[in-house]
C-alpha cells in the first residue's frame, strides 16, 4: 500500500478519531499514515453492531408481548449473551435462562437486581424496564 | 510498548518492538469463542509479545494481576506516583472513550497509562488505537480492567523494573526472525500459521455447507474484524512487520530483508483484498461466494509459505 492509497473514506464507526497506518511512502520506505477509516472496516463493524442492535430490538419486542423479561433486553443491549452475563454476574447459565421469564423476574430479590445492574452497567430501576 | 522502551531510555520503534519480539502470527482457534465464532487472531498474545522483549533487550518487567479490584486502582496509583509507565489489559466495552460502535465485549485490548489528572481524578491514557491520547474515568477503567469471560485480564498490568539496553542486533534480530518463521511454518498445531490459514478456508466453506449464509457473513466479518480493527498498521500486522524488516535491513546492512519487506507489504495488499471481497459479499454487492473467499486465503497461505521459507533463508 502506497501513502496515497491509504483510505480516507471516513468511518462513521471511529467516531471522527483517526487510525495509524503503515504504508510505503515515496522513498518506498514504510511509515505511518493517519487514515481517516475505510468503507471496509466501516462494513463489518457495522454488521456487528446492527446484529447486535437486532438481538436487541426483537428481545424488547418480545418484552412488550409479555414473552420474555427486561433482563433479556438489558442483556442484549450490553452486548453481551447468556455465557458473558454469566461470568460477570457469576450465577449459573440455567438461573439467568430462568429470569428470562416473566415471573421469575418480577419476583427477584433486590440483592440479585443490585448484581444484574452492576455486571450490565446500569442503574437498578433501569433495570426494571426495557428501553 | 515502545513508549515503555523510551522512557526507560532505550528508543526503539513500536515495528522494532513488535518484529524483536517475534509478534507476527496466524491462529485459528475454533475452541476460543467470541460472540459465538471461533477467533482468529493475526498475532501472538500481548503478554508473550511483552515477555518476547525481555531477553533480547535485557528488559526487567513485572506483570501483577489482582483478585480484588480496588486493590488494582489502588497499585495503577501508586505506580503512577512513582512515574511509572503503566500497560494494562482491558476490555473495550468498558471503554468511554471508545466509540459506541467499536464497544465490544473484546478483553484483549492493551493501552497505556501515563498520567493522572489532578483536578478530576481521570487518567490519561493511549490508546493503540487512535492517534492521538485520551483520558478515562477512574470508576470506567477500574470496570474494563476487571472484566469477565474470555481471556479475563483480571486486572493485569505490567511495567518496566530494569533498565534495558540496546541488543547486539546482529543476534537478536536473525533469532527474532527465526523464531516467527517457525511459528509460521513448524507450529505443531495445525490452527497455527500458515497451516491455520488453510484451516480457516476450510472451515468457511464448511459452514457454508451447512447452510446458513447469515452465519458464514457474520464469521467473514469477524475474520476481517480482526484482521483489520484489532491490530495496528493494518493487514493483520503484516505491515507493521514489514516495516520491522526494512529497519532490519538497514541495521544489518542486509539489502535482502529490503527485498523481504517489498513481498511481505504484497502480501499485506492481498490480505487487504480478501477483506474488500468479504466486506462486499457481506453487504450484498457481490453474491455471497465462500468458495471464492477460501481459494483467496489459500493462495495467501501459499503466499505466506513461500514468503516465510525465504526469510529463513535470509535469516
């Protein structure tokens, strides 16, 4: 890659900051060139963000139909899944499963709401609701 | 790392740092998952990166995790106190700075921690990733450095306790190379170095056999991610190798690892189209085709074969 092919395309995904590339100047020596981002690398970050957003979204549609809890939403929204939330929180897969269920949930301790909103970096009573 | 290297009086660039400590790699590692797909990873893990430096350079450092958090703010402080250069393992979710699209739940994200702000308590801190520093909150970088699940930093962070000097680079530098040809081309595994490339066609096009094109976009989308998002000087680090190189050649007078660097920057080109062909299939502007994408890994496998067989050679 030659110093002006370095792409400058902009990124929307980096958020206006700049990126450090290696590329080969004039001289065909390697050096550093601040690129601005690449449609390519905007692409796949942006898959990933979409389906994450998709998980997201179709959980909170769910919530609305009385399917599943917030706790789901909340879940998806950190970007996280069940085996992560599991690790952070430290409780078992089947018990986070478990508080997917409406019920379940209404019925949680404050103790174990104080937990799931530490590990997913919210606040309690934001917990309670999934938007 | 390099930073660490300057202030403890040895300026060496971050590709001397990077090609010294033998970082180039490749590894498919389907029993690693992250986000549900296998990871693929363009370069050896940052600890044995750090602890790569250490023989060559004479370099002392000290890696300390903590089981409590608290007790990890409190030693990044008192190491800071005492002007120390800070690195640290984090996760980039935790990250304020960090974009909202590029929080993932991604552990292995090393940054530097060079300062504290007296006013609001922040730290200053640089980032691999961007150009320029930036700063972060106590209480968010306390909960990036303790994140869970894969690859855990549990705090980790690591400084510089000896002074290091400058290697006899007629030793180190032909070992260094050495050594990331072996991992190339001898790994015992076969999901490491050029091999694990041929692994990675196969198991795109096995999972294109068994159906699911959605699935097949997110894991080419995952390996471009990494390839091109995680690393620094993009390709994978084949860039920032080959750049190693070129400093390489000048050091040894040896105008064949010129050479060297020129196929590897190549190479580096290539990679940089398989990415451009994966991230259009993935936005539908050209029909998905995982046979296509396998046929261009192998050939980069060949490739990278070839390449790494004449740098021993040179070696």
């Amino acid at each position: 890659m030659l110093a002006n092919e370095v792409p400058q395309e902009g990124n929307a995904t980096l958020g206006g900051r700049r990126k450090a590339l290696y590329a080969r100047g004039a001289d065909g020596r390697l050096q550093i060139v601040p690129s601005a981002g690449w449609e390519v690398e905007e692409i796949v970050t942006r898959q990933a963000v979409d389906d994450l957003n998709r998980l997201a979204e179709d959980a909170r549609r769910r919530v609305a139909a009385g399917l599943t809890s917030a706790l789901e939403y909340h879940m998806h929204k950190a970007r996280m899944d069940v085996p992560l939330l599991a690790q952070t929180t430290g409780l078992w897969q089947w018990r986070i499963r478990r508080h997917f269920r409406p019920a379940a949930f209404a019925s949680l301790s404050p103790a174990l709401r104080r937990r799931y909103a530490e590990a997913l970096g919210i606040a309690v009573d934001q917990l309670n609701k999934a938007e | 790392m390099s930073a660490i290297l300057r202030q403890q009086g040895l300026p060496i660039s971050e590709p001397m740092a990077f090609g010294l400590s033998s970082a180039l790699s490749f590894a498919y590692i389907p029993l690693i998952r992250i986000n549900g797909l296998p990871l693929v990873a363009y370069r050896m893990p940052p600890k044995s990166i750090i602890k790569g430096l250490q023989k060559p350079l004479g370099l002392k450092m000290r890696f300390e995790t903590f089981r409590n958090a608290e007790a990890g703010t409190r030693r990044l402080d008192e190491l800071l106190t005492a002007g120390q250069l800070v690195g640290m393992q984090t996760s980039v979710f935790w990250l304020p700075y960090m974009p909202e699209d590029l929080r993932f739940h991604f552990n292995a994200h090393n940054v530097l921690a060079f300062g504290r702000d007296a006013a609001s308590g922040d730290y200053h801190i640089s980032d691999p990733v961007f150009d320029s520093p930036v700063s972060c909150a106590a209480s968010a970088l306390q909960k990036a450095r303790f994140a869970r699940g894969v690859l855990a930093p549990k705090g980790l962070l690591y400084y510089a306790t000896g002074t290091p000097s400058a290697p006899d680079w007629s030793k180190e530098i032909p070992k260094a190379l050495k050594k990331t040809t072996r991992i190339m081309l001898d790994a015992p595994l076969p999901i490491i170095g050029v091999r694990g490339i041929r692994r990675l066609a196969n198991a795109i096009e096995g999972m294109a056999a068994k159906g699911d094109p959605a699935q097949v976009k997110m894991f080419v989308g995952q390996v471009v991610r990494m390839q091109e998002e995680i690393g620094t000087g993009g390709a994978g680090f084949r860039f920032i190798y080959a750049s190693f190189l070129q400093e390489a050649a000048e050091l040894l007078a040896r105008p064949r690892l010129d050479e060297l660097a020129e196929t590897l920057v190549d190479v580096g080109d290539e990679w940089r189209e398989f990415a451009l062909a994966a991230a259009r299939m993935i936005r539908d502007r050209d029909p998905l085709a995982p046979g296509a994408l396998a046929t261009r890994l192998r050939q980069l496998a060949d490739r990278e074969q070839a390449f790494f067989r004449n740098l021993r050679h040179a070696a």
